[in-house]
C-alpha cells in the first residue's frame, strides 16, 4: 500500500520537491484566460504520490483550461514515498498539497495552520485486501480469527481495531510495499488503497476480496486539497475559484475517464494504461456517492471531521483535541452564483 507521509517528517526534505516545476505540470492548458490582463495567481499542487487516477480531475481541469479560465495558474508537481506534504504547505513552500484530513488534524495540533478546501474522496479509499478463498468479511473477522495483517501498524485504523477486538488473535506485520508476499501466501490479508494493489490482481486474474476500512466507522476524508490558513485568509475568492474549477474537473474525469487518463500515464511509468482506466472504474463510487441525494463533488460534512477528530484522541495520536471547525473549508459548498458542477462545453 502506498504509504502517505505523516507529520512529523522534517521539514529540510521539502527543499527536495519544488511546487513550481512547470515541467512537471503534466496536460496543457487548452483555453485562454479571460483575465489575461492580470498577472493570474500562481498556485503549486504538491501531490503526495505519483500522477495517478486518482488526482484526475486536477489533471483534467487543467487539460480542458478551467483554472486557466478563472485567471489561476496552476502547476502541478509530482509526489514520492515519504513526501513531506503537509510541512510543505504549513512552510509556504507549496501553496496547495494533497493531503488526508487525520493529516491535517494531526499537523494542526503540531502548530502548523493548514486548512482543506476540497476533498476528492467521499468515502476512505483505504481497505484490507484478501484472497477471494479467505473466509474474512469483515474486519471483526480479520482481528479474531488469527489472521496475519500486513500494514503499517501505526495507522489510526489499526490502531482503533485494535482498541476493539484487542491484539491477541491478530497478528500485524510490516507491509512490504508490493504485492509479492501477498501473491504467495493466500492466507494473507494486506492494506491496500483502491485504486492501487486490487487493480494489480484484477490485471493479473488474481480473484481478490477488499473489506473497506470506512466501515469500520473511520471514514476520514482522503487526497483532501490543503493551504496555509492565511494563504486562504488572503486569497480566498481565487481558492474557491480554484476548488470550483476543480470539481468541474472531476465531473469532467468521471464521465470520460478515458480522455484524460492517456495524458496522465506518461507521466507514470509505473503504472500503464490499462491499470488506470480499471483504477478510475473502481474508484468512481468512493469518489462520488452513488444516490440522487449525493453531496457535491469536493465537500465536506462537518460531523466526519468531528467523529475523525475524536477517534485520533481515542487512540492517543492526538494528546489533546484539536479545533476540527478551523480546519477545514467547504468552497465547493459556498454561495456563488453561475456556478456548476458541470463543465463548460
């Protein structure tokens, strides 16, 4: 499972990731800014892994010129394993980072004043993968029935199972950051993200199970778009420009996922093609909640912050409880007028 960089790596790795290599953007801007006259305000996007499904509607909102039109000029910057994203962003070196929400909780109890303003997933697209013969369903299953588990064991959910159902009938292993270990050993279970290690076996015609960490009840949000708190405080109308644009970038992705992900694949050899357009097939639902009475794409209910925020003080990750209202903004979900989930032809 690709492991996200908690608070508390030191901040001297940021200089290694600039958030202004245009080289690195990825798709070109394809429409004029009608603020050509203005200097258009410059936005770096640090992602916290490499170009992927699941930052596709940044790279097609980009592509069909939807910040560029808003008088934004956006640059997006590639991730890596161990990425400092959230020190990035609470330093000022990254204007925007990609980011969890229990990240951003956990770093605001540190001092650093970061702020969400547009959540990709609306559902944790964090789960335990098994072998389709494993007679696990759920999680309960995996923590009382002598299961070896592979992930990391400081992970807030593994830590709240095991609050739960206690440590005694589990066993927790290191994961290895691959899938070999798993395809050996069909007894065992491993962490995964959605759109990652279940995509490798589905390509592979490896018959996997995946039992989603969300229902266990820890269901933070997930490639959450982040700034400095007075970086919003200053540009708060180019920001919700920007999560406006967006979202309208995500409802472009989801309708032809196959449009974009072809200008995103270059941009990572180490997945091709066809993993990316089973990746945007699987994530869909997790990204936007099947339902007529779906949320908009981006926003935030403020009671999942509450139940994360009180869950990382359950398990100790917090020491003390954080302020949850600050750290988070819903732009997507402010009034504005002529706006709309839909792109423009």
């Amino acid at each position: 499972m690709k492991q996200r960089a908690w608070a508390g790596a030191g901040v001297m790795i940021a200089a290694l990731f600039g958030c202004d290599d245009p080289s690195q953007s990825g798709a070109t801007t394809s429409a004029a800014s009608p603020h050509a006259s203005e200097a258009p305000l410059r936005l770096g996007v640090q992602l916290d892994w490499m170009p992927e499904p699941e930052f596709g509607g940044l790279y097609a909102a980009k592509e069909l010129g939807l910040f560029a039109a808003a008088g934004l000029a956006v640059s997006i910057v590639p991730g890596a394993p161990g990425v400092p994203v959230a020190q990035m962003v609470a330093s000022g070196t990254c204007e925007i980072g990609v980011l969890s929400c229990d990240q951003i909780l956990t770093t605001r109890a540190q001092g650093g004043d970061i702020v969400g303003v547009y959540a990709t997933f609306a559902t944790n697209p964090t789960a335990v993968m098994v072998h389709e013969s494993n007679a696990a369903r759920s999680l309960r299953d995996l923590w009382t029935s002598g299961m070896t588990i592979a992930t990391e064991p400081g992970l807030p959910w593994v830590q709240l199972m095991n609050l739960k159902y206690g440590t005694d009938r589990v066993r927790i292993v290191p994961g290895t950051g691959g899938v070999a270990s798993f395809m050996a050993d069909p007894k065992l279970a491993q962490s995964v993200f959605i759109t990652s290690e279940p995509v490798t076996m589905k390509l592979n015609n490896i018959p996997v199970r995946v039992i989603s960490v969300a229902e266990s009840g820890y269901d933070p949000y997930v490639a959450v778009y982040a700034t400095r708190g007075p970086f919003l405080a200053a540009h708060r109308d180019a920001l919700t420009k920007f999560a406006i644009a967006l979202q309208q970038g995500w409802a472009a992705y989801l309708a032809t996922p196959e449009r974009f992900n072809p200008l995103i694949a270059p941009l990572n050899p180490a997945m091709n093609l066809a993993a990316m357009n089973e990746a945007a097939t699987i994530m869909e639902p997790y990204v936007r909640t099947p339902g007529l009475d779906s949320p908009p794409l981006g926003s935030m209910d403020p009671a999942r912050w509450e139940s994360v925020e009180k869950q990382l003080v359950t398990t100790g990750i917090l020491k003390n409880s954080v302020d949850w209202r600050k750290a988070f903004a819903n732009l997507v979900a402010e009034p504005r007028s002529g706006a709309s989930e839909s792109p423009s032809p």
